[in-house]
C-alpha cells in the first residue's frame, strides 16, 4: 500500500487530454468521490511503457457496503422515474461520452495499451449502447396476456430486480462497463460496479461523466481495488440481486458458487476458444483478411479471437503462406501511435503463457511461420504469431489465447472439421469462411457457439444478443434480452366482475 499524498510522475501523454478532470483516481460512491479510509492506493501503469499513469483508492469490503447501501436507498426513486425520464438521463450520458470520445481513447491507450484508433472504436462501441437501452427503457413492458378465466383481467409486468452488481475485466474497460450498466439503469435499476485494477480509469472518466449527466447519487457506483474483497462482498449481500461479470470461465464457476447462497440472477460472460473455418472454395484474399482481423484485433486479448483456424487442405499451404505474410507486417509498437496494430500485453503472465504455448507447439512439430517470442519493442510485445501443423493435443488447442498467436490446422470433411470445433468446452463464437449458400446454413446450425460468423469478423453491436454456451457463460448481452436479465416477471391477475 502506499499514500494517497505520494503520485506518480507525470506521463507525458497526460498533457494530451482536454479535460483533465475525467482523469479520476477515487472511487465513485453515492455520488462522492471518496479515497480508502487508510489512503492505501493501487498503481496505474501504462503497459507499453511500464510509466506510472496514476495512483488510484484501493477500497475493500467496508467501501462496497457503503455502495451498497447507497444503491439499495436510490433504488425506490429510480425505479419510480418515468421510462422515458431515465431515458433522458441515459442519453445525456451518451452524448457526454461522445463529446469526450477523444480523451476517454486517450485513457484507455495509456491504461490498456491498445491502438489508439480501437480505442476510439470501443468509445463509439460503448457509447452504442447506452444510446440503445436509453431507448429501450421505454420498451420494456409489451407483453399482454388473454384472459382464459372468466371476469378476470391479467397483467403481465417487467420490474427492475433492485441492486446489480458488476465487474468488468481490463481488455475492455468502457464497453463491457456501458453494456452491463446501461441495461441495468435503464430496466430501473441501481449499480455498484468494479472494474479492473488494471484498468480502472476509464470506468472513473465514465462515473464523471455520469455525474455530470444527472444520474442521481448512488445510481451508479465505481468501487476501485482488489477484486477479492469487493466483488466477494457483491456476491455475498442479499441486497444486491443480480451479478454481471465478464472473465474467464474459472473465475465466473467461483462467482456462480458464491452467488448460489442468495440465488442471485447471473449474467455471466466467460472465456472462449473461438473456431475459424476457411473451406476450399473461399476467396483466399478475403480468407487471410477475416482471420487477420478475427485473430489480432485488441492485439490477440479477445474472448472472440480466432484461435484455432482450420483450413481445408486443398488450400492450406497458400492460405498459411499468405496469413503469414500478411501477419509479418503488422505493426508492433505504442498504441499512441498512429501506425500501430499491436500493442503490448496486459501483463507478463500473458507473455510468459504465450511464450508456454509456443513452445508447447512446436516441441509437438508444429512449424513457427513467423514470430514467436518476445518482441523488441518492449518486454510486454509479444511478436504477432502464426504456427502451422498444430497438432490437437498442444495447449494452444485447447486453451483461451489472450495474445497474438494463431494457431492453423488442416481439414480434410466438413463433418470432421465440425466434430474438432465443437469438441470444447466454449461456446461463445465460431467464424465460417465458404461461398457455398447450403454450407453457410448446414454450419450455422451445426457449430454449437451463441453466435457464428459467416464471411465476416465485425458481428457485435447494441442490438444483438451476446453471449455463449456450455462454459463460455449464462445469459446475453445487448438487444431486448440484455435489458430483460435485470428484471423481474410480475403477474397480476385482477377480478373485474
């Protein structure tokens, strides 16, 4: 721990923003910003750089009581709103998101290390979607019920389920933020959110920009720290009635058991190992593009990365001739500048586990097309990666891959290739490249994923259901049903003789 008084060196990029005040290092909690009672803080820094951005509240239990707390006493008075008064609150919120799109980038790049130009992607990808369930606030009962019993009137209602609690992982800091709370407000209910350690900036900037969109105190809550203690005590409260988290499979399987107590609704959105299908008689052009941008977008760190490409074999040496290729010039570097396409890692475990996984293939004969290891630009670059000849048994196979390191297999059937996809325990997103019509429906229905990709990367957006099967989560994010998770069916029936 160390004292709130002692901050870090100024970062340079920091003179970049325009608006220094989003740039928050105490938590948000009934609409204070409010510092650990010890003053003990946390570390921000900048992973393409190891420079210390800021020193931001380390809360524990004790705080996320207090959150919710003020959740649970805002709750009545949100809930009363009129749909389209919380509606009005959202859609300020939006605006003022897009107002400071340039200097909410800023902060992620510096935090998360990605492309600036993603980080800007994910600034119109998150603010998408508290545009959308501003709107679908005023949707939300439609449903109506024919009376099968005589003199009787019946309802059917949808009602906000109280306190939800949400924790957010650092890959990516304002959309997974925006998708979980904008649907919980806009259902009319309250929020206590953790976000990262690693990555807390952006969800502070997103807390003062609510703020200063009139979401009342205690609405909307950012609880800084470790994730032991606060997320521990969100599971753990009866009060808090819903919790939606983005991570990994191993840690939403402890939220679950956690969470199992209080028999809280779940919105879990967990890891993936996501399948890329390129057959024969694809445009090999437009093949090497989709995997390219289905594997190293977010530089590899993406619950949606291709992370097994199968390849039919009658194309499988040009296809892994040209994506190595095109793989070797993609630009390694800061995500600050503007030719960059992929930054560092997160962390050094994750280079230290594709490091793992790359030795683990090869030692098994896959061959290493390009990259493999550390990248000059800096101890967290990891070089983008392409092994060929993968056999099914190397870890790369069979585990999430957060790094830029492409795995490509041959194929031989089309039923083969479905077996070898599905034989997982994720079921979050699988990606088909043919331009055979009846093939794009048979896969379509075949592949067991929540969502597949058909001659296309870029599938996701406020309107659609996100989410997976088997272990890759519960529930979906987006569209009408993401908004519907925070609710609660209320029937009435109502003697009108």
């Amino acid at each position: 721990m160390t004292a709130l008084a002692t901050r870090p060196s100024q970062h340079e990029a920091l003179g970049r923003l325009t608006d220094r005040r989003l740039l928050r290092e105490m938590a948000y909690v009934d609409g204070r910003w409010t510092a650990a009672p010890s003053g003990a803080v946390f570390e921000v820094t900048d992973p393409a750089t190891g420079i210390a951005i800021a020193r931001v509240a380390r809360l524990g239990a004790a705080e996320t009581d207090r959150a919710i707390v003020a959740a649970q006493a805002a709750f009545p008075a949100w809930r009363a709103l009129l749909p389209q008064e919380r509606a009005a609150r959202l859609r300020n919120w939006f605006d003022r998101i897009l107002a400071a799109r340039e200097d909410l980038a800023l902060l992620m790049t510096l935090e998360q290390g990605k492309p600036l130009a993603e980080s800007r992607g994910e600034i119109d990808y998150g603010a998408g979607f508290v545009e959308w369930f501003a709107e679908e606030a005023k949707r939300l009962n439609v449903e109506s019920v024919t009376s099968h019993l005589p003199g009787a009137e019946m309802m059917v209602r949808r009602e906000a389920l109280g306190v939800v609690g949400v924790a957010t992982p650092w890959n990516f800091p304002c959309a997974m933020l925006t998708r979980k709370a904008a649907a919980a407000l806009a259902a009319g209910c309250t929020v206590v959110a953790h976000p990262s350690s690693q990555t807390p900036l952006s969800a502070l900037a997103l807390a003062e920009l609510a703020e200063r969109a009139s979401i009342p105190a205690g609405v909307f809550n950012v609880v800084t720290g470790d994730p032991e203690p606060i997320v521990g005590r969100l599971c753990a409260d009866k009060r808090v009635r819903a919790v939606s988290f983005t991570g990994s499979t191993e840690i939403g399987r402890l939220i679950a058991e956690r969470c199992a107590p209080t028999i809280k609704r779940l919105q879990l959105e967990l890891g993936g190992h996501a399948p890329l299908i390129v057959f024969a008689d694809a445009d090999l052009d437009r093949a090497v593009s989709i995997a390219v941008d289905a594997k190293f977008a977010t530089s590899g760190q993406d619950c949606l990365a291709a992370n097994r490409i199968y390849v039919e074999r009658p194309v499988y040496a040009a296809f892994c001739q040209a994506f190595a290729a095109r793989v070797a010039t993609l630009k390694v570097g800061n995500g600050l500048n503007s030719e960059t396409e992929i930054g560092p890692l997160m962390h050094d475990r994750a280079v230290a586990k594709a490091a793992a996984q790359v030795a683990d293939a090869v030692a098994q004969g896959a061959r290493c097309l390009t990259g493999g290891g550390v990248h000059a630009a800096g101890p967290l670059f990891f070089a983008p990666t392409v092994l060929a000849d993968v056999p099914d048994s190397a870890a790369i196979m069979r585990e999430e891959t957060f790094a830029p390191v492409a795995a490509v297999v041959p194929f031989d059937s089309e039923d083969e290739v479905v077996a070898r996809a599905n034989d997982t325990e994720y079921g979050l997103v699988a990606y088909v490249v043919t331009r055979d019509g009846a093939r794009m429906l048979r896969l379509g229905r075949a592949l067991d994923y929540g969502m597949v990709a058909i001659n296309r990367v870029k599938i996701t957006g406020a309107p659609i259901p996100f989410g997976g099967t088997k272990q890759s989560g519960l529930g979906r994010e987006g569209s009408r049903h993401g908004i519907e998770a925070f609710t609660e069916l209320k029937y009435l029936c109502l003697d009108a003789a």
